[in-house]
C-alpha cells in the first residue's frame, strides 16, 4: 500500500507551469513511475497528457450544469451549478496501452492526473475512479496482488497538488479514493541503471492438422513467451559478475551489467519427435536488449525483477504489434521456403496463419527494440518494422508521449542485432531421428509402415524354417541310410 508519493520536482514544475499559461479549463493523462512495495512509497517521473481522439476532440471536457430559480412574482432565470468533468474513458485506456509498451523495467503508468478546480473534482470522483481502472486494466502492473493506482489531481482553483490512492474494485465509489501524502523531490538522481542483454531460446511443437485445435502462429507464439516466463522467473541473476543471493542496496552509481542463468531443462525438440500428431517444431530464438531503473534505497533483488518483467512485456509487446496488423499487406512478412526468397500471399493477418497450412518451412522476424533519451539520462523505447527507421521514433515520441525526440539519431541506441525471430521446420523437409510416431504427407505415420514391413519379415521367416527343417530332415534319412549300408 503507497502511504506517500514523491515527485520528480524539475519536471512537474515544468508542467504546472505549462498547464496554468495554458488557461485550458480541463486535462487528463497518464502518470509515468514506480510504485515500490518494499518502501510503501510511489514515485512520479512524469505526467504526460492524453492527446486527442481521432475526431480530434480533447479526452476530456467540464460540464456544466444549470438549474431554475423560480420565486414568487419573478421570471424564472437558469443559474449555473455545479460543474463536473466528463472522460473519454477508453481513449485514455487506449493511450495508456500504448504508452506501457514505451517503457522500459522499474517504470510503469502507475495512474492518471487531472487538471480541473477542487469543485469540479469533488463532482467527478466516479468517473475518475473508472477511469483509472480502465488504465489499469490497458496496462496493468507485473505484481498480480497491486491492487490499487494513484490519481494526482492538480487544482487550479485554489492552486495545488494533491495525490490519492485509487483501490481497483468491481464496485466503484468515493470510498475508493483515500488521500495520500505528496511532496516533490529529486526522483530520478537517485535512481540506478541496470542493463541486461538477455539471448533465448525456446523450441515448440507444430501438431498435425488432426490436432484437437488448429495453431496460429500468435497462439504459439504467445504460449513460447509463457513458458520462457516460468523459466526466468526461477532464473539466477549475476551482477557485475557477482551473483545476487540477496536484498541488500545497492550503493554503486555506474551501470550495472546484469546477466541472467536460466535452469536446465529437457530438450523440447527430441520431446516433440515422440508425440503424436506432430509434423514440425518452431524455434523461437533472438536476443533482447533490457534497461531496468531502481531507486538506492530498494533491495537489489528488486533490479532483477524488474529487468525479468522488461524482458517478458518486450516480448509481449512485439507480438501484440504483429496482432494489431488487421491486413495481410502490413510490414511484419512472412518468409517461406528453404532459400527465404518467397513471401506468403493471403488474406489474412500474418498473426492469424495456421502453421500446419504452410507446409514448408518459415521464418518472421519480430520488431526490434530502439530506445530514446528521456528524462535525467533514462530512456524509453519503441519497437521498429523491418523496414522502418530510427526517423519514425520521432512522430511516435511527440504523439505518444509528448516528447520531442533528439534531432541527432546517434543518441537512439539499437543494440538488438540479433532480433527476436521464430523459424519452423517440419519433418519432411529435415533429418529427424526418433521417427516412429511421426505423421508422414500422405496421411500413414511411419509407425504403419514399419508394422507392415514387419509382417511381411515374419511370413518370410515362417517360410525359412520350414525349409530349413525339411533339408534337416532328409540329412538324417540319408545319414541313416548310408550308415546302414556301410555296416
């Protein structure tokens, strides 16, 4: 549970001040930070405001409300009331969506902030309190059992900042708000860089198409990312060559190189030779590039989770782009064939293909990862087509998160070479042992014609031993004939 909130002070200064020169009656957006269990405390990097919807109408707007005063001998005459903010709740989901995808470990929307006078507010809490749920839910945090956000309200009328708790309940009330302590601070030098380049991979079965389900290349693809999750949540960690056995601090300033050791497990291509119903494997390999900021006073145990969590929702995020492909002519391709010459040419999104369909082998290369200077040397990252380059980050920075990306492209940094990539192979096209219980194209598994070939080798053997005993047979006869007549 957050007991107190401490803001980056240089930053949200910057905003307040651009807000009240502004003279716009309302605004809603996301807040950017860390909520830390271990310090029962919540940081604020930064408040980014939500833009506007694609009718081009603000997220947000006051809405006043009149009513009639009607007296004895006096016309009645409308007054205004009180006022009340109405949010385009799903609209600020969807920017907080995209807006998770941008950040990178130890950094995460932690609620929303809202620019309106105290009455406005105390008329509103309702609606905020969905609105904050609808964020939660668009980006949600790594620790299942964090069940609250914050809500930062900045008061023009009178002039302050206050900052509440908002608990994610299915019913919501005023109650759901309970006010906390904000103050402002130097957040972000204080916090600590950690970097892990991270290599993977992870090798699945292709089933037949007599398989109780058909697989999409995104199910598969998500089902390799859970698993790879179970086996970095149990994962070793070295830091600085130093193995991390437990929670002390953390007192270095420099960058930490953190290096994960994932356990040993079986082969999951020899397992995937001996199911039934399986004509192929998918290799699911790359390497992926994670930065990870924790404040000193945490344990550094808490790094390592971070840059886990980083690693997994990277991976999730560049599936989800290839997802909100909704036609077959976007730049996530699909490779086919043994020399990669070829592409696929369907209707359908390459995220909705059925691999067992393809029959050839295929390859499809993921977004790689690119990150951007932000605030007091951190950055945050966006993820880039085959085909784009670092000159789209530009437009995506100052939409998203209202940030002018740096005119000297030498600042972004690109360190994935080996981006994360899937490739699947299938029987027939490549030398597998363990053969038996494989599906052949022509419907008989190798197991059938093994059982055929066998009974034919046992009615030739039958056959071999009757003439074997035969020619036995007449040897005694003549033996005995011949001794017969010697004597």
């Amino acid at each position: 549970m957050v007991k107190a909130v401490v803001g980056e002070e240089t930053q949200l200064k910057l905003i307040e001040d651009r807000l009240s020169q502004s003279a716009i009656p309302a605004q809603v957006g996301l807040v950017i930070g860390k909520l830390s269990s271990t310090l029962d405390r919540g940081f604020v990097f930064d408040l980014i405001p939500t833009p506007q919807n694609d009718s081009g109408e603000p997220a947000c707007s006051i809405i006043e409300t009149f009513k009639d005063d009607k007296k004895k001998g006096s016309k009645s005459k409308s007054q205004p009331a009180d006022s009340s903010m109405s949010i385009d709740k799903d609209w600020v989901a969807e920017h907080a969506r995209q807006v998770s995808r941008m950040l990178v470990g130890g950094m995460k929307v932690v609620g929303i902030y809202i620019w309106i006078s105290e009455s406005a507010f105390k008329n509103s809490t309702r609606g905020l309190c969905q609105t904050v749920k609808g964020v939660a839910d668009a980006a949600p945090l790594l620790e299942t059992d964090w069940e609250e956000r914050i809500l930062v309200h900045i008061s023009y009328s009178p002039r302050r900042w206050t900052c509440r708790n908002c608990t994610l309940a299915s019913n919501i009330t005023s109650t759901n708000l309970r006010p906390c302590d904000f103050k402002m601070g130097k957040v972000l030098s204080s916090f600590l860089m950690f970097k892990c380049i991270h290599n993977f991979n992870v090798r699945l079965p292709i089933f037949y198409e007599n398989a109780p389900k058909g697989q999409t290349l995104s199910d598969l693809l998500g089902y390799a990312i859970s698993l790879h999750a179970k086996d970095l949540k149990v994962a070793k960690a070295l830091i600085d060559g130093k193995l991390v056995v437990d929670d002390e601090p953390c007192t270095s300033d420099s960058l930490h190189e953190v290096e994960l050791l994932l356990p040993f497990t079986d082969d999951t291509y020899v397992g995937a030779c001996s199911q039934k119903d399986v004509l192929g494997v998918l290799s699911f390999t790359g390497s992926i590039c994670s930065f990870a900021y924790l404040n000193s006073r945490e344990p550094i145990s808490q790094a390592v989770t971070d840059i886990k969590g980083d690693i997994i929702t990277s991976l999730r995020s560049r599936l989800d782009i290839i997802c909100d492909e909704i036609d077959g002519d976007s730049d996530a391709s699909i490779v086919v064939g043994k020399e990669g010459s070829n592409e696929i040419s369907t209707d359908k999104p390459v995220s909705q293909l059925v691999l067992h369909l393809l029959r050839k082998g295929c390859s499809l290369s993921l977004p790689r990862r690119a990150f951007v200077p932000w605030l007091a040397g951190t950055y945050v990252c966006d993820y880039l087509q085959q085909s784009e380059t670092v000159e789209v980050l530009k437009d995506h920075c100052t939409e998203l998160l209202s940030i002018e990306a740096p005119t000297d492209v030498s600042t972004i940094l690109e360190p994935e070479n080996d981006v994360p990539s899937l490739v699947t192979k299938f029987f027939w096209d490549v030398a597998v042992p363990f053969q038996s219980a494989i599906h052949s194209p022509s419907g008989k598994s190798e197991a059938d014609r093994k059982g055929e070939s066998s009974n034919k080798s046992m009615k030739s053997a039958n056959v071999n031993v009757g003439v074997a005993g035969l020619i036995l047979l007449l040897s005694l006869l003549v033996g005995f004939v011949l001794f017969v007549f010697n004597k």
